[in-house]
C-alpha cells in the first residue's frame, strides 16, 4: 500500500466486525510501526492499553450509563475550542449532520441521536479498544508528538486490512475509564480507539467527509 494511499483511503470506521477477532500481537505489531513516529528528543510520550473482555465489558458499561443518564462528565483537557465560532462550528455541523443524514437519524430526535452516539462506548463492535495515555506533567510539545503516533498507529492498521476510529468520546468519563485500566495516577487519557475488521455493510461506513482544498489553508510567501 502507498503511503497516500493509505492517508487518502483512512476513514474512521464506527461498525466493526465483532466476530473478527484482532491478537494482541497484532495489535503490539501495530504498536511497534507507530512507536517509530518521531517525539522532541525521542521521549516518546506514550502509554497505551489494551482492553477486551471483561476491563472492555466494565467500561462500556460504565460509560453508556453515564452518557445515558445525561451526565456529561468531564474532560480533563480540552479537546474543542470553549467558545465555538466559525469556521469551525460550520465545519463541525456539517459533519455532524451529514452523518446523521446518511443514517436518517433526526438530531432533534433525543432518544436517535442517544441510540447513535452511545455506540461510541460499545467501540461500535470492534473487538478490541486502545486507550491512549500521557504523563500529566508532559507539555503541549508531547501532544504533537502524540498525535503523529496515533496516525501511525491507524495508517499501519490499514496495511493489516484494518481500521480504527479514534475517540474523545471517552475523555469525558476517563474517572470512569482511568481506575478500569489501573492506569498510575499521573497519566491522564487522551482518548480511545476502536480496532477491528470494518464491517462492509455497514451504511454508516460508507461516510466520507470532506477536506478543505490545500489553496484554502496554505500561504505562499516569495
Ligand atoms: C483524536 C480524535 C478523536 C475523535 N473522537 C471521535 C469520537 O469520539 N467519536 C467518533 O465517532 N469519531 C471521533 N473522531 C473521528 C472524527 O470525527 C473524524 O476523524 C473526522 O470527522 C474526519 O473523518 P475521517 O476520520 O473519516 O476522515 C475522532 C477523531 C480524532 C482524531
């Protein structure tokens, strides 16, 4: 598979296979191709678990009732902007809209919109769920770094036939999710991922958003 490829055919996946099973040497073979993404002085910031059974089992459990009774849980970042403002409140709409439109599911509608969403913390059927964690006292620096491994990490899936679905939809409930990983008290989450084997006929895979053209975004300065 090309590199571009690979970038250009990614696309996260929210209906997986939940009979394909995924080992935990894949999944360490995919961690090994992503610890090679560059970190400021090679710190690798990383830590990251693997959840199935009965620790996946207790965290989908726990989160579907908080999301569930409404309780919107906390953040222990921020990962959207406190104040949203265009352009990104537009662009974020029509994402969320133009899935919701693909599935047919009315936003207005509480107990559709809840029946979608809450799939976030049934890792939309995937086998197995990561969780991404940083040392708390690590630095914006070390969040960069972290996103170019989680990259690397959902490009190498892809070359295994795999694919993944990052979320934040856990970061909320991560005093949920944090002493179900017996994670030590000095990392904090950065956000799951659903790995598996995408379901095909699945509609909801058939989602493809947009992206700004480069011209958009680029300044050439001569
Ligand atoms: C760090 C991160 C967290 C995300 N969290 C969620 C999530 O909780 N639930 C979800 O359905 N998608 C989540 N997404 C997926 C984004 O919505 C998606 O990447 C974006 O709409 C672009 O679509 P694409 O990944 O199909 O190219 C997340 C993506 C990233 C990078």
């Amino acid at each position: 598979m090309r590199v571009s490829d690979a970038i250009t055919g990614r696309q996260s996946i929210r209906a997986f296979l939940s009979d394909k099973a995924v080992s935990d040497e894949q999944i360490e073979a995919l961690l090994t191709v992503a610890a090679r993404a560059p970190s400021g002085s090679n710190i690798q910031p990383w830590h990251v678990y693997v959840v199935r059974g009965e620790s996946k089992d207790a965290i989908t459990e726990a989160c579907s009732a908080r999301y569930l009774s409404g309780d919107e849980g906390a953040y222990e970042y921020h990962y959207y902007p406190r104040a949203w403002r265009e352009p990104y409140l537009g662009r974020r709409r029509q994402t969320g809209f133009g899935l919701y439109g693909l599935l047919g599911v009315d936003r207005h509608d509480v107990a559709a919109v809840q029946g979608y969403r809450v799939q976030n913390y049934q890792f939309f059927g995937a086998p197995v769920g990561l969780f991404f964690t940083i040392d708390r006292d690590m630095e914006q620096g070390s969040w960069i770094d972290y996103g170019m491994f989680l990259q690397s990490f959902m490009l190498a899936a892809r070359e295994m036939e795999m694919e993944t679905c990052a979320q934040a939809a856990f970061c909320p409930y991560q005093d949920s999710v944090m002493p179900i990983l017996a994670a030590p008290a000095e990392q904090m989450l950065v956000c799951g991922m659903s790995v598996g084997y995408a379901d095909p006929a699945a509609r909801v895979n058939s989602y493809r958003t947009d992206r700004l053209d480069a011209r958009e975004f680029m300044t050439v300065l001569n």
